[in-house]
C-alpha cells in the first residue's frame, strides 16, 4: 500500500505520519508531499528517512491512498488530478465536505456509506467529529431533536502562527505575528473562522451543516457557538440535547460507556471530568459531567473533549483509510 501525506510538513501531516507509525498503517511506501520549498526535506518515519516531493511527482508516482491537509485551494486543485490518476484521496479540508457527490466520514457513524467508487473522501471539521462520535449512538437509541453546543477551542486548531503568538503573549511579547485579530493569552475570543451574513460564524454554520450531514438526518435542529481560547491539547465542548423520548442517566452513561472510540470520565466524587490536558496525544473521544438538564424534558447536559489534531483530524482521516483497507474499498 503506497501512502502519500500531502501536507507532510505541516501541523496536522506531522501527526498523520505520526499515527499511521502509532498505529502499524500496512504500508509498504511513503511519500511526503509539501510545497516547492520544502521540496528535498527529509522526513523521518520508523527510523527510516524519505525526501518530499511535489504534487506532480506524487499523482505521477500514483498513490493507492493520498491523506491531504494543504489547505482547501490545494486541495481544489490537486486531489481531483490524485483521483484521477486512481489515488484515493482523504482530505482535511473544507473543499468537499458540502459537495453532495461526496461523503463526510467519522468510521464508527457512517463508515458505512463509503463505497469503491469514492475516490475523493472528507474529513469532517474537528469540533463536528468529537460531537457527533457522541451523538450517534444516543439518536439511534432516543432520537435526537435539537442540540445546542457551546466550544472551547485550542489554538492548535489554527495552526503552527496561533500557537507561537499565545506563547509570545505569554512571555510578553505583544507585538510579534499575530494569527487572530485580538489577544489569545488570557483572553476568550468569540470568534472562529469569518462571520457569514446570519451572524455566525463559518465555524459555527460548518457544525451545523456538517453535523446533520454525517448523522443523515436533516431534522435535527443544531445551534453553535464556537470559542477559542488559550488552551493547547483539545477542544472541549458543553453539549445541550434535547431527545424525542425519555431516558435514563445511567444507560446514556453505559450506552456511551459501550461505544467505541469514547472514554467516559464521569466521578464527580473524585472530581474526574474530561479536560484537555489529559486528552492531548489519545485517540478518543472523552465525555464526562452527564447529568440532566432539569429546565427541559428529555434533555441532557454532558462535557465533550477530543485532542482536535488526533480524533478531530489526523486519527479520523487514518481511521478511514483503516476503514477502506478493512472493507477491501482500496
Ligand atoms: P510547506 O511546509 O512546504 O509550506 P499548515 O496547515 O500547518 O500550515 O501546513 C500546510 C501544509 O500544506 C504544509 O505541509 C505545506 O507545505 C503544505 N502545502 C501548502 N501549499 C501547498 C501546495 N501548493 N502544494 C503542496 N503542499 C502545500
């Protein structure tokens, strides 16, 4: 199996090498992908090295898999070039995710959608993927009629500029690059992505969209607000539902308990809850303070934390090329 990552140099593509390392990903070729100037880096992966290459000589070199996160122009340009060629192309980027040709993908929620003919594939957005992981086992089971989500975002999510101007703010520097149009560092920024005409923003409009999507179910009414803050490891989540049917506390915790790719972290005894610190580097999704909202019928609270480059982008685009290979798709 040859694998390209395209974007190899980048934050998310890092993690990409590292997880499929992590996790053994049966393949026999590697091929770095990064723009001209990185060409002829070196990368290292399981102690080998292997030297990056451009688009061109990627699609010519035909991938079986190709994992993009380039930014959603390159991936306008490139990954239909990847799929003509016969690449499968996993991407990272908004581009596709609305497209209705293709599909939005978290395995364990609609893995089973992906057929052989899909040769272009996206990777949800990464607050919408750590909610929905959740959500779907409990529509299944109460059917859910509105969910009002509340984020808590790492900087990590912006990139490599973000992360270099909270540790600037923190050590003082208040006048180097700036990644958002204010202070991150003891700050809260109400603001992720552009604002669209409605007033929210594209952040907040990708969780609604995206969210009704990979659930295949237009009736569920979804409200956002999207948060950054100054925080690395995660993104963290204050989730709101409101079901069709009652339930019962304990099952939602066991049924969440039962389901795979989610850690329920719920003593309040002990104060355990899911946190960001403890999330960053794992795979899984984390939940925890479940409790019911008392001002509602069928409704419930619960605290939703996933490191946002692992299950939020990185993981979730191995685990579908995992998915593909299982399912004998590529
Ligand atoms: P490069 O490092 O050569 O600029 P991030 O989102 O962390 O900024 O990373 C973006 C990634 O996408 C980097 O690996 C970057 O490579 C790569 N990239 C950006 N534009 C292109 C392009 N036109 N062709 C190939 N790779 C690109």
């Amino acid at each position: 199996m040859k694998i390209a990552v395209v974007g190899a140099t980048g934050l998310v593509g890092t993690v990409m090498l590292k997880v499929l390392e992590e996790r053994n990903f049966p393949l026999t070729e590697l091929i770095p992908v990064a723009s001209e100037k990185s060409v002829g880096k070196e990368i290292t992966f399981k102690g080998k090295k292997f030297k990056v290459v451009n688009m061109e000589t990627a699609i010519a070199m035909k991938p079986d898999v190709a994992l993009f996160s380039a930014g959603g122009n390159t991936s306008l340009k490139y990954a239909p070039l990847f799929a003509e060629a016969g690449t499968t192309v996993i991407d990272n980027s908004s581009a596709w995710r609305m497209d209705p040709s293709k599909k939005l993908i978290v395995p364990e929620v609609n893995g089973h959608e992906l057929s052989i003919d899909d040769k272009i594939i996206a990777n949800p957005n990464c607050s919408t993927i750590q909610m929905v992981v959740a959500l779907k086992p409990l529509h299944d089971k109460y059917r859910i009629k509105r969910v009002v989500v509340s984020t808590y975002q790492s900087v990590t999510g912006t990139g490599v500029k973000a992360v270099a101007q909270m540790m600037n703010e923190r050590k003082g520097i208040l006048d180097g690059p700036m990644a958002y149009p204010h202070q991150i560092d003891l700050n809260v920024i109400p603001q992720i992505d552009v604002f669209e005409e409605n007033g929210y923003t594209k952040e907040e409009m990708k969780m609604i969209k995206e969210t009704r999507k990979i659930m295949g179910d237009d009736s569920i009414r979804v409200t956002a607000t999207t948060v950054r803050i100054p925080v690395m490891g995660g993104h963290s989540e204050s989730v709101n539902i409101e079901f069709e049917s009652e339930f019962d506390v304990a099952e939602i915790r066991s049924i969440l308990e039962k389901t795979e790719g989610i850690i329920v972290v719920d003593d309040i005894a002990n104060l355990k809850y899911p946190m960001p610190k403890d999330a960053h580097e794992k795979d899984e999704v984390f939940v925890g303070r479940i409790r019911r909202d008392e001002s509602l019928p069928n409704t419930v609270n619960m605290w939703i934390v996933a490191d946002n480059l692992r299950k939020g982008a990185a993981t979730n685009t191995v685990q579908i090329a995992e998915f593909l290979l299982r399912k004998e798709l590529i």
